[in-house]
C-alpha cells in the first residue's frame, strides 16, 4: 500500500517537472505548447494601433458594424488573428495589430473602400462590386493569350451574370472600364457578349503580391462609408519585450515566495498544494497556447492573480484540516472532511470572481479582455487542481505513512 502511494507521489512529482519543461521548451521550432508559442499582444509584441474615423458621414450604428466586421475579416485574411478592432464613440473604429512592421501599409489596406464599379464609355455604372460572388488572382500563360502576365479573375452572382451579359452585349466592339475607388486599373473592349458569369481585370502594372491584394481586397468587400486616419501609434518591440521580461519576472519571484511560504507554513501538506500549484501553472500555459489566446500585460496580472486565488484554495482547505486534526480525528478522515468542509466557500468565492471575468470579457476591449481570458482560465484550472490534484497528493502522501500530524501540517496547541 505504501509503495503504491509512493508511486503516485513519484508520479504527480514527474507530471509537473514534465509539464514545467513542457511550458518552457515547448514542442518543435515553433515552440508548440510552450510559452514561446503563446501569441503576445500589442504592449508586448509591438505592432501598430490605428484609429480611423468616418470621412464627411454620420454612419448608424448597423453601417459601424458592417465596417468593424470588414476590418477584422481583412485582418483575419493577412493572418493578423490576434488583432483587436473596436469601436470608439460614435464614428470611430480602432485597429490594434500586433506584429505589423509596416504601418503605412496596414493603414492602406485596411482603410481602403474597395468600391469596384464597371463602367461604359458614357460613365454609367454597369456593374459594382456587390456583384461579384469570388475574386482570385490567375497567372495567364501563353495558351490563354497572354502570357507572362498575372490578373485577377472574377466571378458574378446571379444578379451580376444578367447585368454583365447585358452589359457586354450592350457594348460590343467598346470599352468597359473597371475601376478601384474612382481609379481606372482596366479597359478592355468587348469583343462577344459574356454570358458565363466570369470576367477577367488586366494591368500592365499586376505582380503576383498586388494582383492577390487587389483580389482579396475584392473578395472581402467594400467598407459602407469613406474612412480616414485620426491617428497612428507605433509600438516598438523594445518597449513589449521589457514589458514580458518584467511581467514574467515578476511572477516568478511572486510565485516563489508562495512555494515557500507554503512549505514553511503547511510542511508535507505544503508540498502537495507546491506540487499542484506547478502543475497548475503548467496547465494554464498549455491552455493559452493551445488555443491561440493572445497574452498582454494584464493578462499576465490575470494568471498571478489567479495563482492567488489558487492558494488561498489550498489555505482554505489545510485550515479547516487543522480543526479536524486538532478535534482528534485520523489525517485520512482530516483530509476527507477539510475538503468537503471547504468546498461551498472555495466555489462560492471562484464562481463570483468568474462571472466578474465574464462581465470583463463581454464588455471590455483589448487588453481588458486579455486580463478576463486568462483570470477565467486560471480560475477554472486552479478549482480542478485545489480540488483534486491536491487532494490526491495529500491522500497518497498519508498512505505512503507520512501521517503523523507534526510532519503533515502543524496543530495549533490550545491555551
């Protein structure tokens, strides 16, 4: 029985030096699993924060909207998951983009109108972009009829093959011009009336990274109203990585002061909650890799302070084991009776603190947001390890025979 116990302490020891080195390697040159493979946000990656604002229009609160949705699917196409867009006041959009290097670009092309409209000679308007069901660069070779050269192809909805049939038919042996934003990027002659639904925008000036730009700018759609620049703030990447480095100091020196003082304290009952409090840390590293949760500033004060409510778990539980034990009762019956003793104060004080992180989450921004994530995941890991890793280290330790009170946590004497 003692040698079945011991090996579960022996186990529950491996899990959180695996999980320990797991959290700091990682898997792999991307750092898998690991804390180099956690995405950083603004403040601690650098990047770019752009606040835009609606040119010469009032927009509704149903045009914003449209416009935040847009921006963040421009985002998402360039990669840019961890990017937060938000709207400030009544006509403001802001943009925070972590890792953007250049922000002149990431101002052009997410800002862009992108209004597509084709049009004859006389300047009516034949076709817009609201007619297009898919965009797509294409490289034209030689048996196409024009070879070297890269344009984009389009492709009509059912509204827009009737409008472009007619158009085409309408303008035989003429030109439709395409234009981007009141720009003319093509003009070419209808040569037969195009009833298939497709059509093909030319240059002279398309490389293979603007004719994909142009037709991801397409595919995305058009911004409902003009918008301009209200400010740009570079964030360097100096200034992020002091930030991590001090953040990540921090909790370390934080989270040592907790290891001891609970061995100090609590004696092999404090070794347990440091063996569960290391695994903890290891699980909610995982969990913010794992699942691509952007990591700022506050949301590493998010999981420091959830480390604090997991020990106060722990302070609870090995107070309440002191009673029994006082009272004479045997460590296994201690045990058993501490935790279901304290386990109504130790819910009631998480389940409150998660539904504050809730209301963070809905409706906070950015880094608010950050700070709610990481509280709410450090939460929930630290009820699972409080609760059950704990307990279990403690049950095994007392099996492996070290059971004598002194040893196991300390009995206050009476006056």
């Amino acid at each position: 029985m003692k040698g079945r116990s011991l090996f579960f302490v022996a186990l529950a020891v491996v899990a959180a030096a695996g999980l320990a080195v797991l959290s700091y390697f990682g898997i792999g040159p991307e750092h898998t699993l690991g804390v180099g493979g956690i995405r950083q946000g603004l403040d601690l990656r650098g990047g770019v924060s752009i606040v835009y604002t609606a040119k010469d229009y009032n927009p509704n609160q149903t045009e914003m909207n449209a416009a935040i949705s847009l921006i963040r699917r421009r985002l998402d196409s360039k990669n840019y998951t961890e990017a937060e867009v938000g709207q400030q006041g009544s006509d403001q959009i802001r943009a925070d983009i972590p890792g953007a290097g250049d922000a002149e670009q990431a101002v052009r092309e997410l800002g862009a109108t992108a209004l597509l409209t084709f049009k004859d000679e006389a300047g009516n308007t034949l076709l817009t972009g609201s007619d297009v069901s898919d965009a797509k660069r294409q490289y034209m070779s030689a048996s196409q009829g024009t070879a070297g050269q890269y344009v984009v192809s389009l492709s009509f909805n059912s509204d827009g093959v009737k409008k472009f049939a007619d158009a085409t038919a309408a303008n035989l042996n003429k030109t439709i011009s395409i234009f981007l934003d009141n720009e003319m990027i093509s003009s070419p002659t209808v040569n037969a009336a195009i009833t298939d639904g497709n059509a093909i925008i030319e240059s002279s000036t398309f490389t293979a990274e603007s004719s994909e730009m142009l037709a991801r700018t397409i595919r995305e759609g058009s911004l409902p109203f003009a918008l301009e620049v209200l400010s740009v703030n570079n964030v360097g990447a100096t200034l992020g990585v002091n930030a991590l480095n001090t953040g990540i100091i921090a909790g370390v020196i934080g989270a040592g002061f907790v290891l001891v003082f609970m061995l100090v304290i609590y004696r092999m009952s404090g070794l347990a909650a440091d063996i569960a409090l290391v695994i903890y840390v290891g699980i909610v590293l995982l969990l913010l890799s794992l699942f691509s949760i952007t990591l700022t500033l506050p949301g590493i004060a998010g999981i420091i302070l959830s480390i604090g409510m997991a020990v106060d778990a722990n302070v609870i539980i090995f107070e309440r084991m002191r009673e029994e034990i006082s009272s004479g009762r045997s460590i296994h019956a201690s045990i058993d009776a501490s935790f279901r003793r304290a386990f109504p104060a130790i819910l009631d004080s998480n389940v409150t603190t998660l539904i504050a992180a809730a209301v963070l989450f809905w409706l906070g921004t950015g880094p608010i947001k950050g700070f709610a994530q990481t509280l709410a995941i450090g939460i929930v890991v630290s009820m699972f390890t409080a609760l059950t890793v704990t307990r279990f280290i403690l049950k095994n330790l007392a099996g492996a025979g070290l059971n004598v009170p002194k040893m196991f946590i300390p009995v206050k004497k009476e006056a």
